[in-house]
C-alpha cells in the first residue's frame, strides 16, 4: 500500500528541505522538523500558563525559551517514539517510510540524534528556577513511557495528553515562582484538548491500526468518535474557565474563551470521520485553536 500523497506530503522534495543532502533530509524528517504542528501543540500550553499568570509581557523571553525548548522536545520524542515504534511503523501504510523503520538512518545515529536535540532542551532548561527545574525533570517518566502505550491501552490519547499539556505545569512557576490552582485546571483541560485533537488525527490511520494491532481512542469510540470529541472538547472549555475564574472570578472573563471555543465547534461539526484528508486537516488546525488559547489566558492575565 503506497502513502497517500494527500494525507502525509513529501517534505523531502519541496521548499529548502530538497536542495539539503540526503542525511539532513531524513534527520530533518525524524525530528518532524519539516511538520511543525507538533511543536505548536507542545508550545501552547506552556505559554498560555505564562500568559495566565500575568507575566507573559514581563518575561517575554520565557516565551521564547520555550518555543526552543518545545522544539528540540518534541524532535527528541519524536525520534525516540520513531527508534521505540520501528517495527509498529513498517505495518502502518503513513508511517513505513519514516527514517528508522524504512532503514535510511541507523539506530545509532538516531540515538546520537536524540542526544543531541536534548542537549539543547538541557540548555533550556539550566534558564528555569529550581521550582520549574523539578517539575519538568518529572515529566522524563511518562515522556519515556508513552510511546508504549499504544500497546497497553485502548487510550493512548490519554497519556498523550498528559505528556504534551506538560509544559503547563512548568511554566506558570517558571514566569511567577509560584504553584497555584488555576496551573492545575489549565493543565487537565489541556490534556482533554489533547485527547480531542489527537483522537481526530488517529482516524487517519483506524484500518492500518486495526491490522497492526495498534489501539487508539478512535478504534475505542468507533461510530461515536464524533461525539467523543466534541465530549473532550467541551470538557476542556469548561475545565479552562474554571482556570480563568481562578485568576478573574468575573464573568465577562469567560468571555474570552468564546473565539476558541467556536473554533473547536467548527472541527467537531465538520468533521468527516472517514476521511482522512479532512481528519489531518481539522487536526492541524488545532495550532490556531492553540493561538485563539493564548490570546483569551493573555487579555485575562493581563488584567487581573
């Protein structure tokens, strides 16, 4: 079965990436720098608990540490994820032709590799206080165990969105020095929202999953897929606004979720659940729904 050109484009043959040698093309492609949705979903939520904090103009530069950060992270997962899923990878019509399961880069430089992308992820965090240090050196367990959860449990989305909604939890001490409630309900509706968007991408792969013997919350849902989403979904606006009341207990606060929350309406009323070209696209456009995120925690931090 050959990968859709629609689905999973060629990155290799477009833009500056088809003029690089060979060897940077597919260590590019392993890292998924050339796809950097992922790091936009890694980075939202570490912003939008600097933002909600109050500090995001203060410390600006948090904002860009992070962004670094979220970039050589989410490459770093990724090649591991890769080196962990190799021989899942080659049973998945999108995916046999990533770098390690389709044998252009060894196993060796893909571990130098992740090396050296957390080498700069270490030069991110050496810029953090003690506080955030710790928090994000805990995430090192479930980051290492989520690419074998596919295996274990029907709901893998789940820990994903624990994984990914991670910076969270590292951000808010890291911009105000402090632990406070509202960290922790930004941060589980964040992993619903983790768990939508990623149930949405999941649908791409249902039949490849199914005859490789991969779960997802897609396969779980099945015919409720939609309905399972839009379920995630309101669960994270609702667990945001009590993130928000926390920090500006009024109700013209609230407000400022209402430009995210048509935007995640939008994916789940469109959403064609057998088509995967509509799947990748309602997924990726979850970057936006991240930016629409950061503005409302923004306008509330700011003012509070």
């Amino acid at each position: 079965m050959s990968v859709p050109p629609d689905i999973v484009p060629d990155s290799e043959h477009r833009g500056v990436i088809a003029h690089l040698p060979q060897r940077a093309r597919d260590l590019i492609q392993l890292a998924r720098f050339d796809r950097p949705i992922g790091l936009w979903l890694l980075y939202w939520p570490g912003a939008w608990a600097i933002a909600l904090s109050g500090n995001a103009i203060a410390r600006w530069d948090l904002l860009l540490w992070f962004l670094l950060g979220a970039t050589a992270m989410r490459g770093a997962g990724c090649v591991f994820n890769d080196i962990v899923d190799r021989d899942l990878d080659r049973k998945v019509a999108r995916t046999r032709e990533r770098p390690v399961a389709s044998g252009r880069v060894s196993l060796a430089l893909a571990w130098a590799w992740l090396i050296a992308l957390c080498l700069i992820g270490l030069v991110v965090l050496v810029q953090l206080n003690p506080t955030a240090v710790l928090i994000a050196l805990a995430s090192l367990a479930p980051v290492a165990a989520y690419p074998f959860m596919k295996r274990i449990t029907w709901w893998p989305q789940a820990w994903l969105g624990i994984v990914f909604s991670w910076a969270c939890l590292v951000g808010w001490p890291a911009a105000s020095g402090r632990i406070e409630p509202a960290m922790a309900w930004l941060y589980a509706g964040s992993i619903c929202w983790v768990i939508g968007y990623d149930t949405i991408y999941a649908l791409q792969d249902m039949e490849d999953d199914a005859l490789a013997g991969v779960k997802s919350s897609a396969r779980a849902l099945g015919e409720k897929a939609r309905t399972g989403i839009a379920f995630f979904y309101a669960a994270a606006l609702l667990l945001w606004g009590v993130a928000i009341w926390r920090v500006r207990p009024e109700a013209l606060a609230l407000v400022a979720l209402l430009p995210v929350a048509c935007h995640l309406l939008w994916q789940v009323a469109g959403l064609k659940r057998e088509d995967a070209k509509d799947a990748l696209m309602r997924f990726r456009s979850n970057r936006f729904a991240g930016l629409l995120m950061f503005l409302a925690c923004l306008v509330v931090g700011s003012a509070a």
